[in-house]
C-alpha cells in the first residue's frame, strides 16, 4: 500500500481493526491462520519493521507486525517506530496491543508473569517521538495506555490466569530505557526508588507516537527474569562462596522464560480480541480515539499544506473545510 493522495482519500471507516506489535513467537502464532494477507506499507517515515501480516480473529481483523523484523535484527533504538504506527494507521489499524519482553524490579512479578502496564518512565534520548515537526501538537499523556483497552486485557488476563496457572498483574510500571545494553546494578536500584516495576527497551516512543495517531493502546509485558538489583542469597559462611553466574546459562534461562510468556501472552492476546469483537463501540468511542482534537496548537492557516498532506493519514480530519 503506497502513500499517496489527499487526506480524504485515508477518512477510513469506523471499523474495529486490532494491530498487534509483538515478537518472533507471537508472529507465528498470528501467521498460522487460513487467511494471511501480507502488507507492503511505504510512509513518508520509510518502511515499517517488517511486512504487516493480516489476519482474522473472532471475526475482527488483526494486523500484526514484527517490531524487531525478521529474525529479530534490529535492535531497540534502531526500531522505525514512526514508520511502524505510521503504517498501522494507514490500514485502518484502530487499537494497537503491543507486547514485549521485560526484567522485573519487583519481587511479586516473577519470571514468565504477564504484566498490565498502567504507567511509564521515559528514559530513552536517541529516537525520534513525535510525528509533528514542523508544528505544535501537544497530545494529553498522563495515561499513557488506554484504560478501556486494559480493561479488556486484565479480564482476559483473568481467564488466561484460570486455564493455565500464569499470573497475570493488573498494573506495573514500565521504565524505558534506551539500551541495549543492560542496566547497572546502581541504575536498577535507581529505577527502584523512581517506582519503576519492570525495565524495557521498547515501550518508548511507540505508545506516544500512538496517541499522536489517534490510536488505542496498552502493553503486555513479558517478565523474563528479575532485573540485576536482585541478587542470589549468600551461601552460608561455613561453606564455599557460590560458583559465579555463568551468563551463557543466564541467557538460556532469559529465553525459555521468554518462550513460555509468549505462548501465554498469545492466549490472553486472543481472549482480549474476542472481547474487544463484542465491544466495537465502546471502544471506538475510546477518548484517545480523538486525541488532536485540542492537541494541534498552531494555527491551522499557517502550517504548510504540504506537511498537512504528508501526514494525511493521522490529521487530515482536522483540516476538513
């Protein structure tokens, strides 16, 4: 699908159309079904990660998309997060359930867990996050994830909880870090104190960008493992010190946990798109389904009509008239 034509041309439908970010394990499960359409999406941000795979769950069509790409290439401040909402919008995508994986900074939340995430921390600084720049738009953000669609995911969370013995919290917060490499012991006390709950790499821009398009969006993370605040006990004195990690090992670990969140959050992914199919228009009445109808502070007269068409898909309903 190429970008092209006046703003009228992307005035799309209020049809429920649910995007889901994820990564190699979700891609497989959502490829599995009968009828696969794979998208080709150029926007005026370049091309999204990956192809976008189209598919149909309970009757409510699912777009997912790789974040990473194939084979999981390209690292998280690499990500074309503009590119990748950009893209979901231009087909009509309305609602975005992203998952990814996370270290815990929390006891309760352990390896495997699936966490709600109902606030964030942005401490990344080298991706571009906003769509607008050569004008003034200021989305509201103080929650960042949509409550309606959280509803959805902690009830289907509920059941997932019930089939299968996973925990499953309700809220959590995630601190964005900008990567890739690990935080330091001292950082991961640090985002303790701040009232972090678990650390990423890849909430941040991507749930901004998505107010910025006027999408629905909430996050499933997938604990791994507890980040490096939290140290094994001490052997007791009168035997020998404990045999250092082997990190080979620990990343062994970090992968099946990785492998067993993924076939979970995959079931709690299909619970939520079963719901949200029998709650269309609730959620299309979602308040982040308008979130630049006060956030675009320029005058409208004066940005250039070339801009206005460019980003066309996101607020080309706002220059109507």
């Amino acid at each position: 699908m190429a970008f092209g034509g006046g703003w009228h041309t992307f005035n799309l439908m209020d049809e429920l159309k649910v995007g889901v970010i994820g990564g190699t394990g979700l891609g497989e499960a959502f490829s599995a079904g009968t009828h696969v359409q794979r998208h080709e999406v150029e926007t005026p941000f370049g091309k999204p990660s990956d192809a976008i795979v189209e598919t149909l769950w309970a009757g409510v069509p699912v777009l997912f998309l790789s974040r990473h790409g194939p084979g999981h290439t390209i690292n998280p401040s690499a990500v074309p997060f503009r590119a990748n909402i950009f893209a979901l919008k231009q087909l009509g995508c309305t609602h975005v359930i992203a998952s990814g994986a996370v270290g815990s900074l929390r006891e309760e939340m352990k390896p495997r867990d699936l966490v709600i995430a109902d606030q964030i921390i942005d401490k990344t600084c080298k991706r571009a996050n906003t769509f607008y720049e050569k004008s003034a738009v200021h989305v509201e953000f103080s929650e960042p994830f949509c409550p309606l669609l959280r509803q959805i995911l902690i009830e289907a969370g509920k059941g997932a909880k019930a089939g299968n013995q996973v925990d499953v919290h309700d809220r959590g917060c995630y601190v964005a870090m900008e990567g890739p490499a690990f935080s330091t012991r001292a950082e991961s006390l640090m985002h303790r104190l701040w009232g972090g709950d678990l650390i990423g790499m890849t909430a941040m821009p991507e749930a901004k960008l998505a107010r910025e398009a006027e999408i629905s969006y909430a996050l499933v993370a997938l604990v791994t493992d507890y980040d490096c605040w939290r140290q094994k006990p001490h052997a007791p004195a009168e035997t020998k010190p404990a045999k250092p990690v082997d990190p080979f090992e620990l990343l062994k670990e970090i992968m099946d946990n990785l492998q067993s969140a993924s076939a979970n959050a995959v079931e709690l992914i299909r619970r939520a798109v079963e719901l949200m199919g029998a709650r269309r228009e609730e959620l299309l009445n979602a308040p982040s389904r308008s979130a630049l109808k006060l956030a675009i502070w320029s005058d409208k007269a004066k940005i250039d009509p070339d801009e206005v068409q460019r980003l066309a898909p996101l607020w080309g309903k706002y220059f109507a008239g």
